[in-house]
C-alpha cells in the first residue's frame, strides 16, 4: 500500500542566489535514530550546506542542520553532522571529476520525502556567482516581479 504523499518540502533558497546551478541530482541520505521524524516535522536547515568526497570516494553532505526530535529524550541523534549520500557509481564518478577539473562544488539544494517515505536530497552540481552575477539576477527577478504585478 502506498503511502500517503507528503508536503514537505525545505529548500535552500539562499544557493540560488549564491550559486549557478549546472546539473542537479536526486541522491537518497543515510539517517539515524530520530532524524527522519525531525524531518518529516520540518525541522531541518540547508543554510551553509555543501557536499564534499571522502578518501574512499563516498559523497557526505556537510553543515546541514537537522534538529533534534522534541517528543523524547532517548536516541536522540546529534544536529550537525556529516552524513552520508547515496548515488549511483556512475553519478558518483562524473560529480567527482567535475569538482576536481573544473573547480565546481556540490551544494544541497533541496530536500523532500518521496513517494516511498525515504527523505530524499537533491544536490546540485554548481559554479560560483560572482558580485556583476548577483546583480544581474536581482534585476531579472525585479523586472519578473513588475511584469507580474502589471497583469494581476
């Protein structure tokens, strides 16, 4: 029986400000103890968060803040820590040549519940904004937001 879909939806609004996203993955995350309840609450921040390869070749997401469930004391897990992402060897290969050649980084983007219950995160392969960068989308989203304002 499926379960029932869920609105959760956090999002790292800041990165689009901050970074040009080139390809996005959809990458499944290793939880413990009382994390999923967090999430399923809503109680997670992706503020700071970023992605980075251990020395076996492991994708672990870094800075996300997932705070600690409120209903018990026991099992209780801790906020800020690294944890595991789960990729295909294939994505894995290409997202770890990209940030080594072409000085790229891995930043988390947004995170959800599937259809299936597991929490998923979805990374993006992104490049840095410069400041002119930063300007210019500010301009883009006034300019949307006047055109918009006009038709309503």
């Amino acid at each position: 029986m499926p379960k029932a879909k869920s609105k959760i939806q956090i999002s790292n609004r800041r990165a689009s400000f901050d970074y040009e996203f080139l390809e996005t993955f959809t990458a499944g995350i290793v939880l413990v103890g009382t994390e999923i309840k967090s999430i399923r609450a809503g109680k997670v921040s992706l503020v700071d968060s970023y992605c980075y390869f251990d020395q076996k070749g492991q994708l672990y997401v870094k800075g996300m803040n997932i705070a600690q469930y409120f209903w018990g004391s026991w099992g209780q897990h801790e906020p800020v820590r690294d944890r595991k992402l789960l990729l295909t060897k294939r994505e894995l290969r290409h997202l770890r040549q990209s940030v080594k050649l072409k000085g790229l980084t891995i930043i988390a983007v947004k995170m959800f519940i599937s259809e299936n219950g597991y929490a998923k995160l979805v990374i993006a392969l992104a490049k840095g904004k410069k400041e002119y960068d930063k300007r210019q989308s500010i301009k883009e989203k006034d300019i949307k937001r006047e055109l918009g304002n006009k038709y309503h």
